[in-house]
C-alpha cells in the first residue's frame, strides 16, 4: 500500500493522511493508491502540510508498518528516546521499529 | 571572550527582526515553502526526521554561564528539556516548533547568541582548540583570529552564495585537538623569527571524499590572514563546481586543479587583495585580541591534588589536563556516560555546567568537537568539588580519548540524511566496554560513528571508524582502522565487508583484541596499527 506523510507547517510533526484530514499517528494512515501526489501538493498548497510525499507500507499484525525502517522512526520516535516516543509506556514498541 | 559591540548586537537584532516577518508571512502563506526554505537555513532552522531542528552557533566553541544557561532555557520552554552539543563545537535542539522559532532567536540575541550561517553554502562556524588560551605550548592564544573570521565570514556578500558550505579551523598548537587538517581551511598560527603568523592548509575535509589539506603556504603575518583567506575563497569561488554538489567543495578543487595551480592562483589574487587594503588596522586587532586576556588567576596557590578518593583519582588522571598557570587545571567533562547519547546534555546538567563555570572557571566553557565540555581555568584544589557536582548530576564519566569517549552523529534516530543509527551501536560498545579499567587498558583509541556517508561523526578520523550504510532497506556497518584527527592526522581504511548491529560491536571488541595482542611498550592502538597493517585486523575479523 501507498501512505502519504508530510510535517505540520508550523509543528513540524511528523503527520500521516487519514483520508480526509492528518493524524500524528502513523497506524490512522490509509492507502492513497495512485492519489498520493495529488493530495499531497493539495495539502501543501492549502498550508496545511508541509514537505508531503509518497512512501510504501504494508498491513502488519492489523497495523499500517511503513516498509523502511527510516519511516518508522519518524513515525515513532528516536529509538534511543523511547521516552520521547509516541508510545513511550509500550515496552515492545522498539521491536515494531527494528 | 569576546563582547558584542552595538555594531554586532544590532544585526543580529535585525536578523531576528527580519526572521520575524518571515516566518510569520510562511505561516500566513505568503512564502511557499520553496522561498521559505533558503531563508530559514540561513537561520539554522533544517526540517529534520521528527520535526525542525536548530542549530545555534558558538562560535569557536566558546560560551560564558549565562549563555549556557540561556541554551538551558531554550531546552526547557521550547524544546524537549534537552540539546545535543556537535562535532562542529555548536549545539542543536531537535524538536523546534517553527512558529516558536523567532522568539528562541530574540532569546539567543539578548545573550550575543544567534543561529545565523549554522546551515547554507557560506562560512560556518569557525572552529578552534579548547585549550585555547591555555595550553602550555601554544605560539598565541588562536581565539582573537578565530573571532577576527567570525567577524569577517559574517554576512561577507562575497561569500554568501559559494559553491558549498566551508569550514575553517583555527589551532595554535603542534598538538591539534580540532581536526584542522579536515577542514576546508586549516589555520595553525606559529612563530617565525619571533613573528606571529599563520601556515595554512586548504583542502581538506571528510564527507564522502574525504581528503587531508595539504599546506599551500607555510607563513602568512598575521596582519594579512584576512586578505589570504579573502584570496583563497575567491579562487574557489570563481572555480568551485557549482554543477554537481557531490563535487562543490574546495578540496575537489584543490585536488582537481593541483595544490601548485590552486596555491599560483591564490598567491596571485592576494597580491591583488593586498593592495585593496582591507585588512583590519592594527587597533582593531588588539581591541579583539584584549577581550581574550587571561583571567585574573591567583598566585602562589598549591599543584598538590588530594588524590586519596580512587574515583575521583581516576577522574582526575583521565579528565584533567595541565594547565600553563600553577595551581590550575583544564577540566574535560564527559558528555558520554555509558548508556547515554553522546553530546546529549539535559537542560539541568546544562545548568549545572553553567553553575560550575561561574563558580569554578572565570565564567567561561568550551565546547569540542568531541561532544564534551571543558572548564578551562579550575584551581587544583577546586577539583574534588567539581567532580563531585559533576558525578551527582550524572557527568562524571573518566573516558577521555578512550573507547568509551565515542563521536557519534544523531545518526538515523534524528537525521533526514542518514542510512542507518548511530547512537544504538556507540551504547552497545560503551556498554562492552563499560569496565573502566578495560578501557584504561585499552589507552588512547578514539571510535567515531557515522550514520550516512556525509561523515559528521568524522568516521573517517577515528582510530576506528564505522560507517553506517542501508543495505537493502537493511543498517549495515562498515569498519574503518587507522584514521585520526589529530597532528597524526590520517584517513582510516575500510576493513573489509560490513556488520549487522550485533556484529559491528563484537567487530570492535575483536580489533582491540589484535591490539592488544600485539602492542609493543608505549604503543596506542593506532600506532600498533601503523605498524603491523591491516592483515593481522582482517584476518581475525573475517576469519
């Protein structure tokens, strides 16, 4: 599958597009299929993302799993800093990363 | 150190007046993104992996407690209670909001502080020795030249738009604690028949070619450095290649046009520079130059250290560094604890580090391109209660210069650019080798991590380097031995095939072995390298 991702303008968060609106929560993202481009220079044109592109994941466990390990840290947080993490009270969410 | 005069503070004031209107015309969408970026690199503001990321300069890694615990603020109120000190003696913070980003600026400005020409292809920060000023064996104190540079390469529209980002360090010492050799220019100030002046090296730096500066002057008074620097960025900047980004910095010029071509070129252009005139007056040169006078130290105090605490005698003897005044001492603290993240400070041990400063050190810290803090001027018998403040707030690591003292770049847990981490791998071989008196045996031996090929955590430059790669969507780790940053300065060779996570670390343990091995009296790693070669290494790697 195809999920689009971009940082909040002003933020600078790591966001995903739900299908209508942006999560900071990677596991809300949808499959944008060949769309991706074309909402994303939408969003971005409309100020509400910014550096928006296209990347692969796939359905894992019941849960959207951005195919590169790069994504799944922006998705999740700097490995070395759970603490700092999105999921910092989820003991095995290191594993989910690597 | 140095002071702003009204000229400095009024354009950073004006910077961030203008950085300002900026940032509020993006988040009004009158700046596309495309126009907004370039304006808000020059102001050290990236767009990184989790959000944006400033870096703030220090210039030649110099700070007093009061901008130290304004970076403490900033850690606090605008960021995640913590900033990461670089190998470029600066600091960055990673989680910047941008619309907070103009008031951390004004917070920087209202203590001579800002961000400006920490990003783009200009000047960056000049660099220096953080023993300046105090090293019982260098020629001149190397700080008023760094500070003349920082104020010549600030706004200098000449060199606003080069072909790519340049590097200067500033040394003045045979021992070279800065890398100087691996920058784009290399300054080591020395004395000629009685005559202060500059040999400088152009060419060097690491990156994905990584080179050594080959020197193309051994001698330039001092009185004209600024004109031969105006000289050799002006021949880079009418020749650098502004085609292919893999290909723009000086040292491919240098490489490609021949030192002798490029030094022809240079010499030819200063004789130009010099009739211009635009060397500072000798009165400016001594105002800088009094802003750097030593501190007031007492005389007569006592060399004796109380060593009788085996904790804070090993301390002492790893961290401590003879300091040209009697009764004095340069203190080195580690930012590098086993099972931290190297360079990281929280805001309460910034604090602490500012405290110290004040209390212990004439109000004065040095960042190094290490990650590590030093206080420069400590009295003897002030060392204990240093060590002690230190050790409570979790900064009381003995690992200088030892396999434990790691560089490591933000690596793929922080950084857009990067192949793989960096931090996992330098906790597990700080963990490995947590045993301080494993690592006292072991001696000198500098590691240095790299997660992507750009080399900010100079893997080229350590005794052991490793090098993080994606193979395959996969982090892969490629061993480098023999390289140093130092007045030995050489590039380190790539063992051989590359490590998972796991491997890399045992790879390490594995190459000290061979050391360890086949050391002779007085040798440290790097040396037994040297001398015996690669062969031995490869073969109980790959074996």
């Amino acid at each position: 599958m195809n999920i689009l991702t971009a940082n909040d303008l002003a933020t600078g968060d790591v966001i995903w597009w739900t299908g209508n609106g942006w999560s900071r929560h990677v596991e809300d993202a949808v499959d944008v299929g060949e769309k991706g481009t074309e909402i994303a220079q939408a969003e971005v044109a409309a100020r509400r993302a910014n550096e928006a592109y296209v990347l692969e994941a796939a359905i894992v466990d019941g849960t959207v799993r951005p195919a590169h390990i790069k994504e799944r840290i922006r998705a999740l947080g700097p490995t070395v800093r759970l603490d700092l993490s999105l999921k910092p009270a989820d003991p095995g969410i290191g594993n989910w990363v690597i | 150190m140095y002071a702003y005069d009204q000229y400095d503070q009024a354009i950073v004031d004006a910077r961030v007046a203008e950085f300002r209107d900026q940032t509020a015309r993006r988040l009004a969408g009158q700046l596309t993104e495309a126009q907004f970026r370039p304006l808000r690199l020059m102001n050290g503001l990236y767009l990184q992996l989790h959000a944006y990321m400033l870096r703030v300069a220090v210039p030649y890694g110099t700070l007093s407690g009061r901008q130290m615990r304004m970076l403490a603020h900033i850690a606090r109120k605008y960021d995640r209670d913590y900033g990461h000190f670089t190998t470029r003696q600066n600091i960055q913070y990673n989680w910047i909001k941008l619309s907070d980003a103009p008031d951390i600026l004004a917070d920087l400005a209202s203590v001579e502080m800002h961000a400006i020409q920490t990003s783009g292809n200009c000047i960056r920060n000049i660099s220096s020795d953080q023993y300046a000023g105090v090293a019982a064996d260098e020629v001149a104190d190397p700080r008023p030249l760094a500070e003349l540079l920082r104020q010549w390469s600030s706004f200098h529209p000449e060199f606003s738009y080069l072909p790519r980002k340049f590097k200067i360090a500033v040394i003045a010492t045979r021992e070279d604690r800065a890398a100087m050799r691996l920058h784009d220019i290399g300054i080591e100030l020395v004395k000629k028949d009685g005559v202060i002046g500059a040999r400088v090296f152009v060419g060097g730096g690491m990156g994905r070619t990584p080179m050594i500066a080959p020197e193309i002057r051994d001698f330039v008074p001092f009185e004209e450095v600024v004109s031969y620097l105006e000289a050799c960025l002006r021949v880079y900047n009418r020749h650098g290649r502004r085609d292919n980004k893999y290909k723009a910095r000086i040292k491919i010029l240098v490489h490609e046009m021949g030192k002798e071509e490029y030094t022809r070129q240079v010499e030819e252009e200063f004789l130009q520079m010099k009739a211009l005139g635009i060397d500072p007056p000798i009165a400016e040169l001594e105002r800088i130059a009094a802003h750097f006078a030593p501190p007031a130290y007492k005389q007569g105090l006592s060399d004796e250290i109380d060593r009788s605490d085996p904790d804070f005698a090993l301390w002492v003897d790893t961290q401590v560094k003879p300091h040209k005044q009697p009764g004095y001492a340069i203190v080195n603290i580690s930012l590098k604890p086993v099972g931290g993240i190297p360079g990281d400070a929280s805001s309460a041990q910034i604090d602490l580090i500012a405290d110290l400063a004040e209390r212990y050190s004439f109000d004065e810290l040095r960042v190094t391109h290490a990650q590590n803090i030093v206080l420069a001027h400590v009295k003897k018998a002030d060392l204990h209660a240093v060590w002690t403040a230190l050790d409570e707030a979790g900064l009381g690591a003995a690992n200088l210069d030892l396999i434990g003292d790691i560089i490591a770049c933000p690596g793929l847990d922080y950084c857009s650019l990067a192949n793989a981490r960096s931090i996992p791998v330098a906790q597990k071989i700080q963990a490995r080798f947590a045993d301080a008196g494993r690592q006292k045996d072991l001696g000198e031996l500098k590691l240095k991590i790299s997660g992507c090929i750009n080399a900010c955590g100079h893997h080229h430059a350590g005794n052991i380097g490793i090098l993080g790669v994606d193979r395959k969507g996969v982090e892969n780790y490629q061993l480098l031995l023999g390289g140093s940053g130092a007045d030995d300065v050489a590039l380190g060779q790539i063992t051989g095939p590359g490590f998972d996570e796991d491997g890399i670390v045992d790879a390490v343990e594995k190459a000290t072995q061979v050391y360890l091995d086949n050391r002779e009296a007085g040798e440290r790693f790097v040396d037994t390298y040297r001398r015996i070669g690669m062969k031995p290494f490869k073969d109980v790697l790959y074996a």
